[in-house]
C-alpha cells in the first residue's frame, strides 16, 4: 500500500497509473473477499442466533443479562473458563518454546516424525482423548495413583496435551527462519547464552508466542468435550454451559447472553494479544532453516567451551522428551485399546473399518475419504482467504486510522476460533435456508461442511504466515523498487515468494484442523457422506463392544493420516531452489 | 527452479482438486417428489442393503441427516419448524416428546397407538442398572437388587451412572427416581446416593467402557447405569453366561418414536417411511442394529435377547406431559444436589 515508487516517475504515465490502478484493485479485492466470507458464513449465523435469543416477539429484550448474571453459577463459569484457558496457555507457551527449540533449531534423526507426532493430539476428537486420558487416570489405571480423575488438573493437562502442538508449530516457524547471527554477535560482545537468548532471541520471537498463546487461548476457552469428559459439568466452562442451554434446554436468551459474555472475553485477550504482538514487532534478520539449523548433540562437542550454552539445550531436550512422552502416553493406550478383542488381541477392528459396522451410513473408509475432500476444499479456501487476510494485516499504513483498522480486521478473522461451535453451528440452521433470499437450501448442501472448516482454519492460517511477513524488512521491497519493480512485481517477488515459504506450516496447519474439527460440522454434516471424526463420534456412543472397539481404531487411522500428512506439508515448504533472500 | 517448483505446486493442487468433495457432487435424482429426507439422531442406523432394498421397492431416495443427540434433535426441529429440515423424524424419545407436539413440531396422524395422535412409536427400551457379576462373586458380595440398595453401605463407591443434563440414559436415570420416590423424595435419594460414593460421568460411553469394571476395560466400580438389553454382549468368548446382568427394579422405559414433519416437502413419501419403520424387516433389525426392543408383536427378537435380556416387569413411568412440564427444573434440583 504504501511502496513508494521514487524512481518511476520518469516512466510513461499511462503506464503507471493502469499499474497503480491495477494494485488498488488487487488492495481493495484482498479486503473485501474476506470481509464478505467471513460475514456471510460466520457474522450473519452468529448474529442471527444471538438474536433469537435477545428478541422475543418482535420486541428487543434484553432482560435475560440480569437474569444470568444474577446466577451466581454465571460467575462462577466464567472464573472457571479464564482460569482453564490461562493455565493452559501459559503451560502450553512454557512447554511448547524448548519444544520449538529443540524441533525446529537443531536436526537429529527421527525430527520429521516427531514434529508430524505432536501434531497428532490436535486432531483427535476430543470424546476419544477423553476415553485415554480417564483411562489413564481412573483409579487402577496405569496413573491412577496420582488421583487426578475427575479433577481441575485433569483438564488443564488435557488442554495442554491439545495445544502444546500449536505453540512448537507457530514459534518453531519463526524460529528457524531466524538468523543466529545477531544472537552470536551478542555472544561474542560477551553476552552468557541465557542473556542472548534473553534479550535478542525472545523479543525477536515474542510476537510469534504472542500469536501462539492468543490461538492456545481460544482453543482452551472454547474447549467443549475435553471439560465434559475429564471433569464434568462441575468444572463448566461459558462454552459447555452455551451446549447445554441450547441444546438440552432450548433457554436462548440465556444462550444468547452467554455468547456475548464470550464474544467480549475472546475480544479482551485479542486486544491484549495484538498489543503485545505489536509493540514487539519489527523487521527481523530472516534466513534459510538450512543456515540456522545445527545438529543435536546430547554431548558435549569436543572443543567447546564450557558456558557455551550446551546447559540450554539440555534442559530443552530434557524438558521435550519429557513432553513428548507424556503425549505418547494416551496415544500408546489409545493403540493398546484398538487392538483388544473380545478375549485377546488381535486387528478385528481394523479389518471392521471396511464395513458400516452393521449402522453406520457409510464403511469407515468411506468416511475418511469424505473427510479427506472435504478437508482438501477446506484448506483451499483457507488458504486464499487466510492468505490475503495476511497480507493485508502485514501492512504498517501511516495513518493511525488505517494501522487501527488492519489491527481491527487481525481481531476479527480471529474471532471464529472463539465463539461457541454451538452458536455457529445452530445459526447456519437458522440463516443458511434461503440466505439472502436465494433459492437455495444451503443447511444440508456439501458446500456448507468446508466452508464452516474453512472458517476456524483462516485464522490458523494467518497466525502461520503473517509473522513472516511482517518480519520482511522494508527495505527489501524499496530496494526492488527502487530496481524499477512496479508495486504488484514487488508483491510477487518478495510478499509472495516470501510468504509461499510458510506455506507448508500453513497447509499442514489448516489440514490437520480440518480433518479433526468436530463442532459446527457435526451439526451439518451431509447426510451421505459423514465425516471421520462424526462416525468415530457415533460408533463410541453406540453400545457394543464392537462399535467401541471400531471406534477407537478409527482415531488410530485419523492419528495416523495426520501425522503423515502434516509431515508430507512439511517436505513441500522445503523447496531446494531459492535464496533470492 | 523457482518457476518449475510453482508450476508443479499449481499442478498439484488443480490435480487434488479433481477429488475435491464440492466437485463431485452426485447429480439430483430426477424428480424432487422422488426424494425424502429422515432427520434422526446419532444413533440411528439399520443394516447393510435394508434402506437400499427400501428404496428400490418404493421408487424414493432416502436421505438421512443425523442431528445430535435427542435433545438437540427435537430443538434443532423446534428452531427450524418454519422452514423444516426433512419430510420425516424418527427418535424423539418420551422425555421429548411432549416439547415437540405442543411446538407443532410434527404433523397430524391417524396412525393408530400414537401419541397426541402425531407420534408413532417404533420402539422402546429400558434402562437400567446394571451388575459386573463376576467382580461380586470375587468379593463374595451379594448383588444389590434395588434403588433404595445402592444407598446401603456396603456398596459405597461402587456405583457410576452418566450425567443426567448431558446424557440421554442419565436423563433416564434421574425420572426413575422421580418416579420411583416421588416429586417430594428423590431429591434426598440422590444425597443419600452422592453421600455413598456416587461417581458422575460425563456419558454413557465414559461410564460404561472406563469406570464400569465389567465393560472390557477393568474399570474400578461393578455398578454402573446402562440397558437393560446390554448383557447379552458381555456373553465372553466360548462362554455361554454374561458376565454382566442389569437390575429389572431400577428401570425407566425409554420410547422412541416417529412423524411427519409439518411443513414436509413430500408428506406422502413421510408417511411411506413411517410405515417402513414399523415393517417387520425394520423391527426385526431394531435391536440388532439399535439395541432397543420393536414395538411390534410380530417381530422376532435375537436369541441371546430372549434369553439375557429381559424386560423390566414393571419399570417406572412418568408421563411426557410431567417430563416436559419439569424436565428443566428437575435438572436444575438436580445438579444443585449432585454436582453442586
């Protein structure tokens, strides 16, 4: 937006002004594509549900906030939700850093797989993780003498074990794209590792961990299944109360209520988020992962100095394996009890997920084919859209109006992540027959499924992408400029290219939250081609041993798809031709 | 280089769109009079080949939208009635149905047996308690019998039964009470019960496959809430007993039923589904395929049913209209009593 052209001036005018007219139109097509995606399928649903609830007859009532808040159990849901959401977060921010050090600044045999396994828990279904976990912890089990069933720790443990991948993910990929020389020249200036890390690395990387902790956040105070199955309606959050007015007691205004009590929590920690995001913010030293990549060595390197910082590494690779195993362990009993039958062992259950199980409408399968396309349309959309939303929220206008503005929209594209599945999922029933006016019934079309997965991806997606380009150093695209690139070369040469790099972060990204995401698509989902984690979700609710076991093995394959497609996205983002930058 | 690799991405991607899911949608069936839509609960399902066989025969196509659980089924019909989401709905149990009748839910019938003259049962079970036989006979502990039982105290924290607000058999649990001690009692009979060690889980699932000791995972308590028609399937490999047996005198009956949607796109193709669901060949599939018992006297029940899974003689009863009448404030009571 704000390239300046200095040395174009001699150049024909017609030229330049078809050029420049050309870039508003790209500028003014980048935000509304969005703005107009994002409020047909997201702000129209929740408004028209939310207002269901506040009018009643014609007339606007707004009684229902005095009747809620007078509740003390309001109050009380409302602690809970910000005490989950925050401890989890910060563990998840604390355990994730040595994480992303440790998976994304050194090489060692076995990265890829690991990095594609802590993925993993993000994906699957929550009713599943529910069953390891308690399994787990329930008295007898393998970790019953802790006696953590049933408790707060219980879930803040579980919301960790959802989003310890979104914080290595989204701080790791900034983090090797980091040039280690500016904290080597700290180094060398005398600086001890801990204080370079402290006071080069950190602030370099605060507004990525501010990116990632506002996502953990959301996914924390929005999660649903995870608090019901772990600790039950003791330990509500504004989120399973939202569930349990609509969808068990049809109260839409204290439904309605409740959701703008979330509305406003989501948009206070976006608001924090941004400003520490952007007070941090700046242009780094960006290079190649290749450049800033160095082997792990558990011992020593021979030559060495003491105090070279090798203590750090250490306690990040303790503190990782630790981590890692701690994932593995519900995921190790989740494979354990896919592969118990009637009175041994055995793959039964594998060889059932070629059949609908005697009631499902389709094979399992089946179903994972469904979830694959539609997860491949989710992602497309995700991309375009999440791209531009990035692109956008990248720029720094020099007005105070317009930087308002981009930090206005950054919120907004992130708002989906925060409102209640339930909130989204019974307005598309509401809004989405004959929108418009159009004769159209778009409840039950196959278009609807991913576009509401398209929806939550975006903001997962601009998370990845825009800490890159905002850390491209403006000067960059002077210099092209000032090469003679005309405006939308330079986005081509350097945005684009610059950008295309995260690109695999973001796929696999958007991918994975596709492929698992289970809130407003269970409520949609096509009659004929239901997705994997809808018929995991039926086949475990369903009694017989043999539904539990298909059940259970179906999560093993969805575990499995993801690791291996989110370490596939990681090979794509690895093109050996480049270094233009 | 750089050229090559976004042309091969460019190609890629087009190429993963051709198995795209938006793409590939299956062309309309001809007439749209020729199609009806069955708006059900998550649990719905019947054998391979039988909707098929349906469908040929009638000349219709069937199509299935699976909304929730029972609860979010009836008020998802409830919030879209202007403008309804099929022709059809099967699975509005007893504790819903009076919601769904006086919001005008479903369509008049002159289906004999119905409820409010609208909702046509197709079929019913009961839930009950349920006993790991095996871990009493290891403790050399009798078996409890009753409700009142469950509150004595050598049966303390041994019994899990799943979450009456979030769970449908829960829901179930709780009106047994109410109708077995009364508006007045059975909120001192819950005291007594979280007083002797009551655990809550959230759902069926997590109650009966992790705390239940007798449901293949060796959970730690023998007592759980399950169906009445759920020992049949603890028969273990080569044995000829379950190992597992529900408490007929701790039961509520559960009934499913269905109806026309008013406002159907295709009424007369409704109503042809109705009448599928109340054919032998789906009442003989109900309880292998839903594990409830048909309503029809003609249909034939599995043999390990007859003999492992009676029916409750006499089970608790309340009406839809009471349920529908109280269902939020005795869930309220409830988990003012229980959860706190």
């Amino acid at each position: 937006m704000s390239v300046l052209t200095p040395t174009r001036s001699d150049a024909p005018t017609a030229v330049g002004a078809s050029g420049r007219a050309r870039v508003a139109v790209f500028w003014s097509l980048a935000v509304a594509v969005p703005l107009v995606f994002l409020g047909v399928f997201f702000v129209w649903p929740v408004a028209v549900m939310i207002a269901k609830g506040f009018v009643v007859d014609g007339h606007l009532d707004l009684g229902g906030f005095a009747d809620v808040f007078s509740r003390p159990r309001t109050w009380r849901i409302v602690g809970l939700t910000l005490a989950q959401a925050t401890l989890g977060t910060v563990l998840s921010v604390l355990l994730g850093v040595p994480g992303a050090y440790v998976l994304y600044r050194h090489s060692f045999r076995g990265r890829s797989f690991l990095r594609a396994f802590v993925t993993v828990p993000f994906v699957l279904p929550t009713v599943v993780v529910g069953v390891a976990f308690r399994s787990l912890l329930v008295s007898g089990g393998p970790l019953g003498f802790l006696h953590l069933d049933g408790t707060f720790a219980a879930i803040v443990a579980a919301l960790v074990f959802f989003n310890y991948a979104v914080v290595v993910r989204a701080v790791g990929g900034l983090w090797e794209r980091l040039d280690p020389r500016a904290e080597q020249a700290a180094r060398a200036l005398g600086a001890s590792p801990w204080k370079a890390f402290r006071t080069v690395t950190l602030p370099a990387l605060t507004p990525a961990i501010a990116s990632a902790a506002s996502l953990a956040f959301l996914f924390c105070a929005t999660a649903f299944g995870t608090v019901l199955v772990l600790g039950g309606l003791q330990f509500g959050t504004i989120e399973t109360e939202i569930w349990v007015q609509t969808t068990q007691f049809l109260d839409l205004r204290a439904a309605a209520v409740l959701s703008v009590v979330q509305l406003v929590v989501v948009a206070g920690t976006l608001v924090v988020a941004g400003r520490s995001r952007s007070r941090r913010e700046q242009a780094l030293g960006l290079t190649l992962p290749s450049a800033s990549v160095r082997p792990l060595r558990l011992r020593r390197p021979a030559g060495m100095p003491p105090g070279d910082g090798h203590a750090l590494t250490l306690v990040a690779t303790s503190v990782t394996a630790l981590v890692v195993l701690l994932l593995a362990l519900p995921l190790v009993n989740l494979v354990v009890r896919s592969l118990r039958t009637g009175d041994g062992w055995g793959l039964d259950h594998y060889t059932a997920l070629g059949t609908t199980g005697g009631a499902l409408t389709v094979t399992v399968w089946q179903a994972t084919l469904n979830s694959l396309r539609i997860a491949l349309d989710a992602t497309l959309l995700a991309l375009v859209v999440g791209g531009l939303v990035a692109l956008v929220v990248s720029r720094r206008p020099r007005r105070a109006v317009g930087r308002r503005a981009v930090a206005g929209l950054d919120a907004l594209f992130m708002l989906p992540l925060g409102v209640s599945a339930v909130t989204v999922g019974f307005g598309f029933l509401l809004s989405m027959h004959h929108p418009f006016g159009l004769p159209v019934d778009l409840r039950t079309s196959p278009l609807l499924v991913p576009i509401a997965q398209a929806v939550v991806a975006v903001p997962l997606v601009v998370r990845v992408v825009l800490p890159v380009l905002r850390a491209i150093d403006p000067r960059l695209r002077e210099a092209a400029a000032t090469l003679g690139a005309r405006p939308g070369r330079v986005l081509r040469t350097v945005d684009l290219s610059i950008a295309a790099r995260s690109l695999g972060l973001a796929v696999g990204f958007a991918f994975a939250a596709s492929l698992g995401e289970f809130g407003a698509t269970s409520f949609l989902a096509r009659p004929d081609r239901p997705t994997l984690p809808v018929v995991i979700f039926r086949l475990i609710g369903r009694p017989g041993p043999d539904s539990y076991g298909m059940a259970l093995a179906a999560s093993v394959v969805l575990a499995v798809l993801t690791a291996g497609i989110v370490a596939a996205c990681e090979r794509l983002r690895a093109p050996g031709a480049g270094g233009e930058w | 280089m750089a050229r090559i690799h976004s042309l091969i991405t460019v190609a890629a991607v087009v190429a993963l769109a051709g198995c795209s899911a938006i793409g590939t949608d299956d062309p309309d069936p001809s007439a749209s009079g020729g199609t009806v839509t069955l708006v059900t609960h998550d649990s719905f399902g019947l054998s391979d080949g039988l909707l098929d066989a349906f469908e040929e025969r009638s000349g219709l196509t069937v199509e299935v939208v699976q909304q929730g659980d029972a609860g979010t089924l009836v008020n998802q019909l409830v919030l879209t009635k202007d403008a309804p989401l099929g022709d059809v709905v099967f699975g509005i149990d007893n504790s819903f149905a009076s919601r769904a009748v006086d919001e005008g839910v479903v369509a008049p019938t002159t289906q004999p047996g119905a409820f409010e003259d609208a909702l046509v049962p197709i079929d019913f079970g009961d839930v009950c308690i349920n006993v790991d036989h095996t871990w009493f006979a290891e403790q050399g502990l009798a078996e409890p019998v009753t409700l009142e039982d469950l509150t004595e105290p050598e049966y303390k924290d041994l019994l899990v039964v799943p979450n009456a607000v979030t769970s449908s058999p829960g829901l179930s649990f709780l009106l047994a009470t109410i109708g077995a001690f009364g508006e007045d009692g059975w909120q001192d009979y819950w005291a007594a019960l979280k007083a002797n060690g009551l655990k809550v889980a959230d759902g069926w699932t997590d109650a009966y496959y992790t705390d239940f000791s007798g449901g293949g995972a060796d959970g730690p308590r023998p007592i759980v809430l399950s169906y009445a028609s759920s020992p049949p399937y603890t028969v273990p490999e080569g044995g000829t007993e379950p190992t597992t047996g529900a408490l007929l005198d701790t039961c509520f009956r559960q009934t499913e039923y269905a109806g026309v949607l008013e406002g159907a796109a295709n009424p007369t193709g409704a109503q042809e589904v109705l009448e599928f669901l109340l054919s032998d060949e789906v009442q003989d599939d109900i309880p292998v395929s839903m594990y409830m018992y048909p309503v029809s006297p003609s249909a034939t029940l599995p043999e390990e049913w007859t003999e492992f899974a009676p029916l409750a003689t006499d089970p608790f009863e309340i009406s839809p209209e009471d349920i529908s009448a109280n269902r939020e404030a005795w869930l309220a009571a409830w988990s003012e009593t229980v959860i706190g």
